[in-house]
C-alpha cells in the first residue's frame, strides 16, 4: 500500500465519525464544524467535533503543492478540554500530527516527520454557528531521516508555536 493511500484511509478513519456526531441535533449548539487554521505560513482545515460538553476533537488536513518540488500532506487530530465552552472559553490540549513529503524529484525520497504537542489556548463564541481561537504550542517534533522539515535530519527537536483559527459551526 502506498504511503498516499495510508494517508486517505486516515483521513477517511477520522471523517466518518464526524458525520456520525453531526446526526445527533440534542445537542444545544452545532456539534460540527469547519476550521480554517492558520499557523505561520502553514494553512490547515479542520472539521472540530463536540463529543461532550467540553471536549472537541478536530481531525486537520493541509496540503501544498510546489511546482518542480512535489506535494507536501499534513494529517492530524487535536483535541480540546474547554474550562466552560461558552463566550470566551480557555482550554488545554493535545495534537498528533503527521507531515508527509512527496518530491517529484526522483532523487529525494519520500518522508514522513511526526509532531506530537500540547496546546493552551481560548475561543470566543461570537455566536452559537461562529468563533474565532489563538492557541500556543509545545511540540516534540520527530523527523525522518531524509527530513530538513524541523532543522534536525533524524532527529527530534522540542519547539513553540502559534495558531489562529475560525470556525464555522453548522
């Protein structure tokens, strides 16, 4: 099985249960949603799911393109614990995120670099279907051997981040 199709059936593996919550209307708010993420030059989309009344889970996908240079795929899952998920809400947090290097060239290899982190952040509900969060980072990044992605070729590196999102809640 290729790399490309394991990334899919992950990304599968994370969409179906979204659709399955976003069945359930009992819910006081939407229990789905659509993110856009922003994380320095780095753009994401998520699909955050309420699966309790301070818990959301968000499976992320982004995808560049460079021509000459190949496709480069990051796959990933966040998960909050909000404080009180109403008007501006503080949370904790984990992400898992995989990044997967396809160069067109022939003579780079594929790779695959893993980051795993915690997340401290807030969301302001500006209403029940729309919201808009910064959240700061502490990750492990682990790289694969072929990878200048984290500055350390097979190595792993602990780092800081910064992100800013905007959900839309349906």
């Amino acid at each position: 099985m290729s790399r490309l199709s394991l990334v899919a059936l992950l990304l599968l593996a994370f969409l179906i249960p979204a659709t399955v919550f976003a069945q359930d209307t009992d819910h006081e708010r939407p229990r789905l949603g659509l993110s856009g993420i922003v994380q320095g030059a780095d753009l994401a989309v998520g699909l955050p799911v309420w699966v309790g009344p301070t818990l959301k889970l968000e499976p992320l996908v982004a995808v560049s393109y460079g021509s000459d240079i190949g496709t480069d795929l990051g796959v990933g899952l966040v998960a909050r614990s909000y404080f009180s998920p109403k008007g501006t809400a503080g949370y904790v947090g984990a992400r898992l995120v995989g990044f997967f290097a396809f160069p067109d060239s022939g003579e780079l290899e594929d790779t695959g670099d893993f980051l795993i982190g915690a997340v401290l952040g807030g969301e302001h509900f500006l209403h029940k279907q729309f919201s808009l969060g910064v959240e700061a980072q502490l990750n492990l990044a682990i790289s694969a051997d072929q990878s200048a992605r984290f500055g350390n070729p097979g190595g792993s590196v602990v780092n800081t981040g910064t992100a800013v999102y905007a959900t839309f809640y349906f």
